[in-house]
C-alpha cells in the first residue's frame, strides 16, 4: 500500500473485495465494482479486463494498471511492476495481458490505481419515457455535477417486474409503472458535499420539461441498496423466470437509442416467442440485450431462436460502429463472432501477438484465437 502515490500492489489469489477494503483502510477507493467482487480474484479482472457499474466515472479494469508482473509460457517472468504514472518507452506490453483471457502468460502480481475514499454519494431510481430521455439525462448530470456520476444504469419495466416477482425483498421504488427506469448515482469524496441537491435540481428541471416523469431519491443507505438490489438481481430475475438469449453489445453513447429502436422493431417481428429484457451501464453505452422466454411460449421453439436473433442482434450493433462482447470478452463462446466482426488486419496482429508469446500453444488453447489459425 502506498497512499502518498496513490497505488497499491495486489499478488496472485486477492480477492477483488480484499483490495476494495485495503484501499478503504488507507483512506482511498479503488474503483473496480462487480456483483462477483466477494469471489472474484484481481488476476481474473485483469485478465477479463472487467468492467462493472463504476466505468463511467473511473473506466474499465485496464484502465486502473500501472504495472504487472506476469510469468511467460516459457518460464520467463517479464517484471513490470511499477507504479509510474508516466513511463513513454515505447511499446506498451503489459496492456496486452490485460483482456488477453490468460491467452499469454500467469500475470502473478499487479499495481492499481487507488483514489481519493468516497465520502458522500446520491443515489435517485428514476423514471423516464424512453433511451434517448436516458442519455440526455446522463449528460445533464455530468454537467451539473462537475462530472461526479459513477453510475448510471438502464432498467426497462420488465426487470422491475421480473425481480418484484421473483427475488424476495425487491419492491417497485415508485407507486405508478413506467417504460423505462434509470438508477444513477453520484459520489464525491468530500463528506459535506451538495450531491441531493445537485441531483434534486437536475431531476425537478428535468420534470418540467417532461423528461423525467417521476423519480425516488434515497434518503438512507436501506433505500440505496435496495434500488442496486433490484438492479442487481435481474440477471437472476431472469435466470428464474425461464429461458434466455444473452447479448453484450456496447454502440456509442449518442447513438443507443436509435440502436435500442432498431434492435427492438427487430425483436418484436421475427421473435413472436420472447420479449426484450434489455438493461446496463448505459454511462457506457453497454446494454444487456436479452431476450426471455415469453410465459406462454415453448422453450424450445425459444432457444432455436438463438443462432439467427444472435446474427442479427450483432450485424446491427456492427453497423453501429458497436461491438459484439462489451464486457464479457471472447472465451469460447464468441471466437466466431470475433473472425466474423474483427478487422482482418487485427485478427493477423492478434495471431502474431500469440505466436510471439506463446509459439506452443500451450496457454488456454482455443481461447480467443481458434485453436490451429494461430
Ligand atoms: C454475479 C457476477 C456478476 C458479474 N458482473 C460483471 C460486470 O458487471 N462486469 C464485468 O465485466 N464482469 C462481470 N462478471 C464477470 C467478471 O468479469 C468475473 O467474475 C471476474 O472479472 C473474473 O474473475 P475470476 O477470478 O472469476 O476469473 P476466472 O473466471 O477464474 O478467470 C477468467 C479468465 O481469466 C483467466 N485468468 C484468471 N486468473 C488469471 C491470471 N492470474 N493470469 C492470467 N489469466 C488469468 C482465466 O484463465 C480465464 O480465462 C460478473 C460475474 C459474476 C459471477
């Protein structure tokens, strides 16, 4: 722990909670926040470059890395575990391990960015007409509150009804339904701070012109963590409710809406089987576009569905200069979608990369790059 550079160093097998609390203890924040961080381990982060609900103020796992140290394929250890903030030599390898899917080497020890400790937060469950409201709304917040929002997530109505209905403890915020809901939240590290005011102002003149139509704004840490229950739990939500078709797909911020009509127009006509439950981290452009079953439907004329909807779904966020796996990365299950979308060029630097490192193929076979293209 170094609180004077703002840095701490996490070895192989820490918890991502574990780091949260050392940073805590030092009076700092460390900003990487997923709903697996009681399990999940740093080594995991990195190599998953994990994103979570604190991207759009802080930025994504890689974006916290000063230095690694990893263990090549061949033994070698590459030691880079600095804690500069500026270090223009050229190449910058450590980034290549980070999101790399374990594909390069056993990173064993990693220095992270700390931050000042958050002292202050305002948290509102508000509701909005549609997804362009929600990304207006977003850049309002950002301005008013001197770029203080930390998250700012997309809940459609359906995930308040599919938690209400299937996980306990989880209640409606607001008395009427609405189309679409937002759960935002500012933070500031000074403890007297005007975070609700900032957020009431925003929200009342939002009102008045119609863009917001009702909104909640916690007024105790119970009330907080049961908006981020209920946006929590809709993966399991739906996971309970029946089957599903997953889909992580990110597009430019100002162009989400047009992508949410598009996509749903499509939904609505060639999948008569499932509806829309489509939710995320909207501050980053990221939706979970999933479909589940529909309660009347037959789950396997459903699931059939999978390879055409997955086709079409991923052609359009193509077409938004979006991409196919926002945060979920490649693994096994989207090597084909990464040949079809990735530029040839990249896939040719990409399979230079992994030869270079790991000419035996001995680190993950067929993760990311298909086993025998390499
Ligand atoms: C409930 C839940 C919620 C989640 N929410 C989010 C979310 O909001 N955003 C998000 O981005 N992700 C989310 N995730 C996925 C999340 O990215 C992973 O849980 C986590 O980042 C991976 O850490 P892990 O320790 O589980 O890694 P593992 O699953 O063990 O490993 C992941 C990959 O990294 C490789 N790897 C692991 N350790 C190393 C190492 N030391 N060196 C090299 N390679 C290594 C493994 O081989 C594997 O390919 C969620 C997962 C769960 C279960």
């Amino acid at each position: 722990m170094d609180p004077l550079n703002w840095s701490l160093v996490a070895e192989a097998g820490c918890i991502l909670a574990e780091v949260q609390r050392a940073a805590d203890a030092a009076d700092r924040f460390f900003p990487l926040s997923l709903g697996s961080e009681g399990t999940c381990q740093i080594g995991g982060n990195l190599s998953t470059n994990a994103g979570g609900t604190n991207v759009v103020r802080y930025g994504m796992m890689r974006d916290q890395v000063l230095g690694l140290e990893v263990v090549l394929p061949d033994g070698r250890v590459l030691s880079t575990l600095t804690s500069l903030r500026k270090d223009n030599t050229g190449y910058d390898i450590k980034s290549l391990f980070l999101g790399a899917e374990g594909t390069l080497g056993v990173i064993t020890a990693a220095s992270l960015k700390l931050y000042p400790k958050i002292r202050s937060s305002a948290t509102a469950f508000v509701a909005v007409p549609d997804v362009r409201t929600a990304v207006q709304l977003l850049a309002e917040l950002r301005d008013a509150s001197g770029d203080c929002v930390s998250s700012f997530e997309l809940i459609p109505r359906i995930g308040v009804e599919l938690t209400t209905t299937h996980i306990e403890g989880v209640t409606d915020p607001l008395d009427e339904p609405y189309p679409w809901y937002v759960l935002c939240e500012l933070t500031s590290s000074r403890l007297v701070d005007t975070l609700d005011s900032v957020l009431e102002g925003v929200l009342t003149r939002a009102m008045e012109r119609n863009l917001v139509l009702d909104a909640a704004i916690a007024q105790s840490e119970r009330e907080r963590e049961s908006f981020w229950k209920l946006r929590e739990t809709i993966p399991e939500a739906q996971r309970l409710d029946g089957a599903s078709l997953k889909h992580d797909v990110s597009v430019p911020i100002a162009v989400l809406p047009q992508f949410v009509e598009r996509a749903s127009a499509w939904v609505a006509e060639h999948v008569p089987e499932g509806r829309l439950v489509a939710y995320g981290h909207v501050g980053d452009g990221n939706l979970h576009f999933n479909l589940n079953q529909s309660p009347d439907a037959d789950r396997d004329a459903f699931l059939a569905r999978e390879a055409e909807t997955k086709r079409a779904i991923h052609d359009l966020v193509q077409e938004f200069g979006g991409s196919f796996s926002a945060e979920h990365g490649i693994g096994r299950l989207k090597v084909t979608e990464l040949e079809r979308y990735a530029p040839a060029v990249e896939l040719e630097l990409m399979r230079a990369v992994k030869r270079a490192f790991d000419p035996h193929g001995i680190m993950n076979p067929g993760k990311l790059l298909r086993a025998g293209t390499v």
